[in-house]
C-alpha cells in the first residue's frame, strides 16, 4: 500500500485521489475503472 501511494505521489496524473484508484486497479488486476471523469483516465493503463 505504502509502494502505490508514494507512486502516486510521483504520478503523471493531474489528480492524485484517480492515481490511487488507477495504481490500486493495477495492483489488484482489475482491468478497468467506471468514471464520468474521463479526461484525468485518458492517459492511464487501464
């Protein structure tokens, strides 16, 4: 938990609460993210 949040502190992404949504997805082999916010997800991995 701790690995993901300091990488979400470095994180490309503008929004710090959907980088932890995207790198706790990743981590947990979930394969997408439902969202109305899709501007801040148009880079992500998922």
């Amino acid at each position: 938990m701790k690995k993901i949040i300091i990488e979400d502190l470095n994180s490309e992404m503008k929004d710090f609460e959907d980088a932890v949504q995207t790198n706790a997805a990743i981590y947990s082999d979930i394969d997408i993210i439902i969202t109305r916010d899709k501007k801040d997800y148009k880079n992500s991995e998922l």
